[in-house]
C-alpha cells in the first residue's frame, strides 16, 4: 500500500479533528479512500508524506498561481516575520496593496482586507444591503461563496421565489432572503427581480464559475445581469476569490469587460497566506465603518505576514506575462488530454478558460449545476484514483476545477497527458 503514513496520519487526525482535516473537500469523501497528507511542496510538486511526488493542479485551490514556495513570496513573509506578526495597528504596508491591488483591477477605487474568501463575500452582501436599503439577493446554484450562513442555500421546494438551508444550523429566516436562480439562466433572473420588485439588494455570482467545475459564462450573460441590476437598482458583486488574479490582471472584469459594483477577492491575493478583499467604488466602500454605518472589523485582518505575501504575489504577476503563458499551458493540457480521452473512447467534455479547466464525465456542453451534475461521479473516481498513482494530483471532486500553476512545465505536462492516455484506457 503507497499510501501507508497518509493513512496513519489520517487515523491519528480523525481522533481530534472532526473527519480529520479542517476543510470537508479535504477528505475524499466523494472519491473514496484517504486522504494524501503532504510534507512539503515546491514549484509544481507536492511531496507527500509516503515519498512520493506529485504534480500539483490543485494549487492549494488557487493560490499557488506561480508554484510552491515561490521564492520573493517566502522571502517577503520570513523578512516580516522577524519584525512581528500582528500589532492590531495600522501599517504601511496595507496601503501598498490597497494601492498596487486598486490599480490592477478595473472599476474600483477603495478596498478592505479580510482573512478569507467567505469572509470577503459575508461582508460584501452586507455591504450592499447597507447600501441599497434592501435584504435579498441572488445567488446561482453551484455558485460558491464560502460557508456563511446566506450562501448554504439550495432551491426551495417548487418554490422559484426563495431557497431553504442545505446545511442544518442555517435558519429558515435567513434563507428566505437568498433567493436561487440558475447559471447562465437571465429570464431565471429576470423573474426574481419582478417577483421581489424593488427588494434585491444584489446579485453574487462568479463570473467564471470554479466551484462545480469551470464553467464559463455564455455569450452576454454578464452584461445581462449588468443591465438588469441597472435597471432594479441593484448591486452586482463579483465574486473574484477563484478568478481574480488568476484569469487576468484585472479578473473577470477585465477580461470580459463587464463591470461589477463589489468585487470579491481571495486565494491569489493572499500569495497562500489567509487573506481575502472586498472592493468597490468610493460612494459604495464609504459606507464601511469607521466612515459609515455598515460594520465589518478583525483582529488579524491586514496583518503584516499576510500583506507581505500578497504583495509580493501581486507584484510578481503585475510585472509579468503570467496569465499568457498560464493559458498557453492549460490550452496545450486541454488538446492532450481531449485527444487520449478520445481515443480512450469514454464520454467526456472539457471546459477551459485562462488556467482552469475541468473535465465532466457527461455527454454535452456543461453550462450550469444541472449539467455539471450529470457528470458520471464512478468515472471521476476511477480517473482521480488512477492520476493520483500516477502521480498527478487533480481535485479530490467531480465538482472541481483543475487551476493551474505556472510552475508546471511542458514536461510535466507531456508527464500528465501520458497519464491521462494509460488511466483512460481503464475508464
Ligand atoms: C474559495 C472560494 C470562496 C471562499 O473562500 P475561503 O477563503 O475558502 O473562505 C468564495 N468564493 C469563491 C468563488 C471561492 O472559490
């Protein structure tokens, strides 16, 4: 078993940790078997605590955009961390992100620090419904935007009106203002908005979604959404935690040309240490406290380590030709995995934009939740289980995108499609 010490530490960690890791996807629950534990990591590998290497698309989920332990990362946080931690007073470095962050992304002119992508989102809605006055939004089925009680919604019962909790602990009386719709669905939307008239306060959606595979928006849904939300006097928020920094310098908005009111971000923007952002216009953020009403505060929030990454990441990416070279790559993955799959003769479809992309064990275009669900899930196990021997470590998760890092190189590339061809074979 090439899997023995994982499996110890596993056993060991279940005992005081619920499941044994501090994340649900963590677990393999949905491929079966247990999880790797992972020692160490540097460029495009993960090395595990058996010995073995991994190439990694997972990229810790997004951050690691340029590898593992990328060196003017690492140096940044060891040089802060020798000047202390945290102080729970303002630094200067804080405005050198704020600054460099503002001036990549279009659209917005303040931005808050945060510790993590659910906390970026919690605090955007809020933001919003301080701003317009109302209680509900409007979120897309399979649209991820972390784990706090308004996002853990599913469809209510025949109900399009509003949702009901899919996780016990959240209340009936919060899920009646989040209100379902379906991805790439506008007359969906449309609906809501005169069902609900003049009580939306937004809409969140990812604009590239990441959390059910990638899917892509269809062709004038973003400006869609845009237009209705002008029109009903709602706020449109990005949730760029997947996207932001990784499809583009400026995220979705910049790449499709669609502007957002709140942008979220999370992942890239913390260069692998626990950070999220939420920003927007000045008449929007002056509604944030201490300048306005709308509370949102931490204690960590902004702190020296976290910054230091985060800048140092930014920095990287705001001087180079990252995001081409990513698509490039993940573009190559895509022709080479199409055709061994292909030739291996199971069903699939693959979607791709920049450096995400997944593959659905389904027949047709996968395009929302609906369809990314009819994915063949004894398929995906079988692939994950047979990438993982082969030392490719994809997504534990038929749900998941594979994010690329820009420390893969073509032969490892060459390295995975050849595993994609001898797994397919087994499919
Ligand atoms: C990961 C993710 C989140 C949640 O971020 P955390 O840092 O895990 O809390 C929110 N939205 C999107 C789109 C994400 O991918």
């Amino acid at each position: 078993m090439i899997y023995k010490r994982s499996s110890e530490l596993f056993v060991a960690a279940q005992k005081v940790i619920p499941g044994g890791v501090n994340s649900p996807v963590r677990a393999f629950k949905s491929v079966g078997g247990d999880p790797v534990f992972v020692k160490e990591a540097k460029g495009a590998y993960l090395y595990d605590e058996d010995g073995r290497r991994l190439i990694d698309y997972i990229a810790s989920w997004g951050p690691m955009i340029l590898g593992h332990a990328h060196k003017p990362v690492v140096d940044a946080v060891i040089e802060k961390a020798q000047k202390g931690t945290s102080f729970g007073m303002p630094t200067e470095i804080e405005t050198k992100i704020a600054e460099l962050a503002i001036s990549m992304v279009p659209g917005i002119d303040k931005i808050r620090f945060v510790n993590s992508g659910t906390e970026a989102c919690m605090s955007a809605v809020r933001l919003a419904r301080g701003f317009s006055g109302r209680e509900k939004i409007i979120k897309f089925a399979g649209c991820y935007h972390g784990h706090s009680d308004s996002f853990l919604i599913q469809a209510g019962s025949g109900a399009v009106t509003f949702g009901s909790p899919n996780s016990p602990g959240v209340t009936a009386g919060t899920a009646k203002d989040t209100l379902l719709a379906d991805y790439n669905n506008l007359d969906n939307v449309k609906e809501l908005f005169e069902a609900n008239s003049g009580e939306i306060a937004a809409i969140i959606i990812e604009p590239v979604a990441g959390n059910m595979g990638c899917i892509l928006p269809a062709e004038g849904f973003l400006q869609g959404l845009r237009e209705l939300c002008d029109a009903h006097g709602a706020l449109l928020i990005f949730d760029e935690v997947m996207t932001g920094f990784r499809l583009a310098k400026g995220g979705v908005q910049e790449l499709m040309d669609v502007r957002a009111d709140i942008v979220t971000f999370g992942k890239v923007i913390g260069g692998g240490l626990p950070v999220g952002a939420f920003a927007a216009r000045t008449e929007i953020m002056s509604h944030l406290a201490p300048e306005g009403p709308v509370y949102q505060a931490g204690t960590l929030s902004g702190n020296p380590l976290a910054m230091a990454a985060g800048l140092a990441m930014l920095t990287e990416l705001n001087n180079s030709d990252v995001f081409e070279s990513l698509a490039k790559k993940t573009e190559y993955l895509h022709k080479g995995i199409d055709k061994a799959l292909t030739d291996s003769g199971v069903t699939f479809t693959i979607n791709r934009i920049g450096s995400m992309i997944s593959v659905h064990f389904a027949e047709g275009a996968v395009t929302d939740f609906k369809s990314a669900a009819v994915g063949d899930n004894d398929t995906f196990k079988k692939f994950f289980h047979g990438l993982l021997e082969e030392g490719i470590y994809i997504a534990p998760s038929a749900y998941e995108s594979w994010f690329l890092n820009d420390a893969v190189s073509y032969e490892d590339l060459d390295e995975t499609i050849a595993a994609v061809a001898k797994v397919g074979k087994t499919l």
